[in-house]
C-alpha cells in the first residue's frame, strides 16, 4: 500500500509510504485565473473537503491567511495534499500577484511539476502576463515538467478554442490540447478527448469538427517526441498506431518536460477534473525522476549527490515559515532524501543569507557602504533542534503523522531557529542544500511603533517576520533613525503590516527619509577658538584652519602646515579627531560632512591649559566657523538604476526617467536570456538616478510597464541637491 489515510491523531491525513506514490505540483498563473479555486475544486472532487469553499467569502483552504482574505487573493504559497489511484497529490497553491514572486520561487522548488493556470475569463490571450511567460522560460530552462490550465471555463466569455490558441501562441513550442471542449446550452459540458475519441470514457457521435485535424496533429506531436524511433516510420507509411502506445509516449514526454499539455477545466461544474487528476498522476513525474538541488557538507564541503530514497541521509529544506497563535511556528518542508520522523534531534543550517546584502535598494547608499545602514538580523545559524511532531498539511490545519519520506511535504512545528530556505539534515550527517534564486525587494516602508510600550513587541515581531519571508529586507538607518522594511510592493508591505499588528506592535508608517550628505561650497578659512579660563583649570586651544570642499567621493582629508610648535606635535591628531567627529555629527540637522580637505596652519597653546580635548574642541569648532563662513551645500545619494522593459515600454520609461532628475547613460538590448547581441524585444536602460526619486519607483515601474519590467539600484556617488529636496 503505497499511500494511507492515518489513523489516530491524524485521521485523515494522507500518507505516502513510497516517493514513487507522490506527486507535487505547484500552480502558477496570473492574479485572479482560478487557481485557489481549482486547488478547492480538486479537494472537494477527491473527498478531502466536504464541499469546496469560495475566495469571495474567504472560505477556501488554502487562502486562509487574513490578509489574503482582506485582498481576496493569495499571499502566500500553501499545501493540500489529496489522492488519487493510489497515489498523494500535494497540490501548492501560489499567489499570481507580482509582490509574492519569493512565494512562486519556494513553490517551485517544492514542486516536481508546474500548472500554469490561464482564464478563460480573461479573453483569447488567458491573461498571460508576460512574467508568466518568463516564468514558463524559467521552467523550460530547468526542464521542469509543464502543463496548461485554461480554468474558469464557465464564464460567459470563454472562447475555448481560442484560448487554447492564445496558450500556443504565449508559450510556444510542444504545448498542444489533449481535449477540445464540448457544449451544451452553450455551456462547457466536457472534454472529447482527442486520442481516445471518448467524453468521460464514452464514444460519442457529435465530436466536434475539428477534432480529427486536433488528434493528428496531436499524434504527430507525441511521435515526434517519441523515443521509438521506428514508430514515426510506421506513422508515415500509415500504420495506425495504438493509443495505450500513444498515451504511454505522450506521458513519458510530459514527464521530460518536452510535450505540455492543455486542459480546460471548469470549478464549479467539476468538468475537466478528473481528466486532470489523470494527468497528474501518469503525466507528472514522481519525486524519484526529478532532479534534486545540489548538496555540501555545511561547510562546503564536497557531497555525492541525492537521490529521492526515503533510506538516504536525511536532506530537507523548509520552503515557508508561518506563525499559528497555538502551536508558534509552523515550517513548511519538502523532504528532498530520507524519512522524517517525530522526536529526533535534526540539524538545521542556514545560508547566511543577510537581509540587505547584495541589496542595491538603499535609502543611502547600497550596503557596505552604507554607515547608516545595517542590515538587521543575523541569519547565519547552524546548530542541532529537537523535532517534536510531524504533520501533513491541510492549509493551516496540520494533522499529525507518523514519518514524512523522501519526495513528500509536511509541516515541522517549534523548530526555533529554522527560518524559509534552511536545510533540515540528521545530527550526525548534517548537509546544505543549495539555495535557491530570490528577487530583491525594492520598495522601501518606514516603520514606527505607536508608543513606547509597542517598541519592543515591533522589534521581536519584525525579527519573526524577517526569518520567515525571503523577500522582506530590514534595514535600521542609523542616519535617519528609521527602520525600514524593504518590501517587494504595496501588497506585500500589507501583508507585513497586517502581520505586524497581528503580533500585537501597533505601529505607523511614516514617509521614508533619504541620508544626505554636506560639504562646503567654496574654499575659506576659519579659527577655532576654545579658551576658558576664569577660575580653576582653564582650557586652550586655538586653531588656524583652511578648508576646501574636495570632488564627490573624495572623503575627508586633514593636513598640517604647523610650522615652529605653534600647535604642539601632541595636540595635532586631537585637532583632526574633532574635525572628524564634527563631521559625523554634521552642522545642525545631523547630516554628515563629506569630501573637504581641512589644513591646519598655525595655532597657539598654552603650557598648562591646553588638552587633547582642548584641541578637539577647537578643531570642531574651526569645522563649524569655517562652514558658516564658506556655506554648506546639501548633497544627495544618486543611484545607478539598471531596467529591462519590453521595446514598447522605452519612450514611456525614458519619460519618467527624466521627470526623477535621471540622466540615461544608455540604452541596450536586452539580451540576459537570448543571448549575446541577439534581439529580445526587451531593452535595458542604464541610468543614474537620485534616490530620493527612486522611493515608489517599484510601484511606479509596474504600473507603467503593466508588470513586465525589473529593476536594480546600487549606490553610485552624492550630488549636490537642488533646493526643493534639501532637507
Ligand atoms: N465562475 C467561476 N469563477 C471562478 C472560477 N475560478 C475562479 N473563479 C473566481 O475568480 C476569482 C479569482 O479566483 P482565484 O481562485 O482567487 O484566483 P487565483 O489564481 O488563486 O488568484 P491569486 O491568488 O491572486 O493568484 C475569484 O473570485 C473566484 O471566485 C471558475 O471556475 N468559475
Ligand atoms: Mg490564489
């Protein structure tokens, strides 16, 4: 018995003894194509739900996240797990919206098998956006198998044949229709389905009129992906050729990742289920054909590679980390090699992934840079856990269950410091699974506790939050005195705020302040004059200074002229301390100074009076006369900005560009996926840009380009700010 319902605690969970009995499939698609409302459909067709619940009315498995309910659509990757003939579908269910691509991401590395899932709703072109295309490049690349859902097929609008068309045309080659639907009343009643020439498994005579052209190109497709040569010999000398012969290729391709499918389905009348629970499980490879991540010791070190065997070292990574008020946290982990099984000790390793590293998007400069930023949690972490229980998952419901094999999903509680991305290994033979690809947040969300007594449930929520979600980047400008969470949209940044206020932190955004810099405006010269000397130990130290701002990025640079003791050896490293400090501080509205050239000439000391501190004093003070002599010129981070957008996009962005105060540097094509100079229809645009202009540029960026674009900024120099930005 390959798969069981448990017994006992579990009741009804779905077990899988064997990695061959398993199949996981992730569904992707566009915001709004049906695809929480399919997971539903499937669960209710295979007995796990007693009838399937709705998105509109927050009813449904796997949206059970309040925001998600709040913004009637998915947030977060989510699990459900069903069977059929024998074998568990664990079906995760991703959010379309472009904020949750981290989601996407996990749910493909937790999945053998991709759903992309289109709507008929949405006219011929199914609503495929064109990150669902690249996303489907993506798959392609990696030889993930495919299918194509044209879902919500009960719509008014449907235009079947068309859509299918649409689907060809959006992905392109080997996605060809194994049904075409039937009507009746105008309705979609089922699927003729073209290579048995069946409804349902019965013959019918009203087969649609296309069908016969349909089955012959759709035989074709399947010889010419066959591995038996000789069978498109027999074709062509017009042998018909056996449709179990046929069905066992055309399943064999669909598991290479060479043939993908297209099946209409319809939710609420249940048709063209069935016949995609038939896809799944003989179409779908099961864990043991799909390639694993690669894996090292936790030290890098060399590691044969894994194979699915529920016997093999223990190598499992958690794929999402959520918190549930009773039992804390909740890791979602897809078991890659070995068994999982309650109350041992494992081992969890992180990758030392830093929130902000690498992060181009900074208020101030990029990371590293950056004196005012850091980059919030420390996410290295290696070490031994104990696992209390293992559950399935049933969206947040989570049923006890005695192991987890290779190949299958499940839910770990309290393992304290694993965090999304983490390997779970054996005590004894601890591994590292290679991370996978994760996109830069970009858009930055200030954040401020409403009172004191909210400070510090802000601070251990957001540490939460930040283990948990890839995708949100903390960073704690010590310049602004701003904790800024740099999110992937505005949906995201609802999410985190939900979850926020959700760990008990009232807190308030607030507009995001941007680290400028000062310098002088002009050469000058200037004396710092400290003398205090009525009464007790006096204090004395005069300086002669000239200052003269350098060019950008030049720093600080001191100098002395000090000729015949004027200002004691001792007390001239004093003198360039406090200029130093002064230009931390900055003059009056802490921003600090930059790139000036401080000359000390002449002096005077006194033999009792005079102090190191005497003279840093007077140094700080020569900084602020010289400054006010001279004027300050307020500078601002500029940002070198990278964007690649589809052709038809350029004049639109360019525009824009130029109304940030952006200078283009140049414009290319875009050739990151085709190849080297060859044409994409995409260009990418090179610009500086200054980054107080570049707040909501995530959110901007989308709308103009309706999603198709992508953006990267890294810190390049300051620049003076004209008069409307100065702070
Ligand atoms: N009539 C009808 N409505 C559907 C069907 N499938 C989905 N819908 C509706 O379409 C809307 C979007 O469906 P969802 O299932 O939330 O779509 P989704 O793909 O999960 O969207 P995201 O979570 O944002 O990616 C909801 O209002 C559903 O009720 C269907 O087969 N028939
Ligand atoms: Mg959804």
């Amino acid at each position: 018995m390959a798969v069981r319902a448990d017994a006992g605690q579990g009741a009804g969970a779905i077990v899988a003894e064997d990695p061959t009995a398993i199949r996981n499939v992730v569904l992707v698609g566009p915001s709004g194509s049906g695809k929480t409302t399919l997971v539903e459909a499937l669960l209710a067709a295979a007995g796990v739900i007693p009838r399937a619940g709705t998105v509109g009315d927050g009813s449904t498995i796997c949206d059970h996240d309040p925001a998600a309910v709040r913004q009637q659509r998915s947030v977060a990757l989510s699990v459900a797990p069903l069977r059929h003939q024998n074998i568990k579908i664990n079906l995760v269910d991703t959010p379309g919206y472009g904020d949750f691509v981290g989601e996407v991401r996990a749910g493909l590395r937790a999945a053998d098998a991709a759903l992309f899932v289109v709507s008929a709703a949405e006219g011929a072109d199914g609503g495929i956006d064109a990150a669902t295309i690249t996303l489907w490049e993506e798959c392609a690349a990696v030889g993930m198998p495919r299918a194509v859902v044209v879902a919500r097929c009960d719509h008014q609008r449907a235009e079947l044949e068309a859509e299918i068309d649409g689907c060809q045309t959006a992905f392109g080659a080997g996605v060809l229709p194994l049904y075409l639907p039937m009507r009746a009343g105008g309705h979609l009643s089922g699927l003729y389905g073209l290579l048995s020439r069946t409804v349902g498994g019965k013959p019918v005579d009203d087969a649609p009129e296309e069908a016969e052209e349909a089955r012959n190109e759709l035989i074709e497709g399947i010889i010419a992906e066959s591995e038996d040569e000789s069978l498109m010999e027999r074709y062509l000398e017009g042998e018909e050729i056996d449709t179990a012969t046929l069905i066992t290729d055309l399943e064999k391709a669909v598991s290479r990742g060479s043939f993908h499918p297209v099946v209409p389905v319809c939710a609420s009348s249940g048709t063209g289920l069935p016949e995609l629970l038939e896809l799944i499980v003989g179409g779908f490879p099961s864990p043991v054909e799909h390639p694993l991540p690669p894996v090292t010791g936790v030290d890098g070190a060399k590691h044969p590679p894994l194979s699915a065997d529920p016997a093999g070292p223990l190598a499992a990574e958690v794929v999402r980390t959520s918190a549930d008020a009773y039992v804390g946290r909740v890791s979602l982990v897809r078991v890659f090699s070995g068994t999982l099984r309650p109350e041992r000790t494992v081992h969890v390793s992180g990758h030392g992934w830093t929130p902000g590293n690498g992060n181009g998007g900074s208020t101030g400069p990029a990371a590293g840079d950056a004196p005012g930023s850091t980059g919030g949690a420390d996410h290295s972490h290696d070490g031994d856990e104990r696992l209390a229980h293992v559950y399935s998952p049933l969206g947040a419901s989570l049923r006890e269950v005695s192991s987890c094999v290779a190949g299958d999903i499940c839910a770990l509680t309290k393992l304290g410091s694993a965090e999304t991305g983490d390997t779970v290994s054996a005590s004894d033979h601890p591994l590292l699974l290679a991370p996978w690809d994760l996109p830069q947040p970009l858009l930055p969300v200030a954040v401020i506790a409403r009172t004191r007594g909210d400070e510090d449930a802000l601070i251990k929520t957001l540490a939460r939050l930040v283990a948990s979600d890839p995708t949100l980047h903390l960073e704690r400008n010590q310049e602004t005195h701003q904790t800024v969470l740099w999110c992937m949209g505005e949906a995201h940044a609802d999410v985190v705020l939900s979850r926020l206020r959700a760990g008990g932190a009232e807190v308030d955004t607030e507009p995001v302040r941007v680290a400028m810099r000062q310098t002088l405006a002009k050469p000058g010269r200037a004396t710092g004059r400290h003398v205090k000397q009525s009464g007790g130990h006096g204090q004395f130290a005069v300086v002669h200074v000239e200052v003269e701002p350098l060019p950008r990025g030049s720093g600080f640079e001191f100098v002395s002229k000090v000729v015949g003791g004027s200002v004691p050896t001792q007390y001239i490293p004093s003198v360039e301390k406090g200029v130093r400090a002064q230009m931390e501080r900055g003059l009056t509205d802490g921003c600090p100074m930059v790139d000036i050239r401080f000359t000390l000439v002449d002096g005077k000391a006194h033999s009792v009076d005079s102090s190191d501190a005497a003279f840093q004093t007077a140094g700080a003070i020569a900084l602020r006369e010289a400054a006010a002599a001279c004027g300050a010129v307020q500078l601002e981070p500029v940002d070198t900005v990278t964007v690649r957008i589809p052709d038809e996009h350029l004049g639109a962005v360019l525009g824009d560009l130029s109304s940030r105060r952006g200078r283009v540097l140049g414009t290319d094509v875009d050739d990151s996926v085709t190849g080297a100079g060859v044409a994409s229809g995409r260009t990418v645009v090179r610009a500086e840009v200054p980054a107080a202009e570049l707040l909501r540029y995530a959110v901007d960026l989308r709308a103009m380009t309706s999603g198709t674009s992508a953006f990267t900024r890294q810190f390049a120099r300051y620049d003076p700010a004209p008069e409307h930005v100065r702070g």
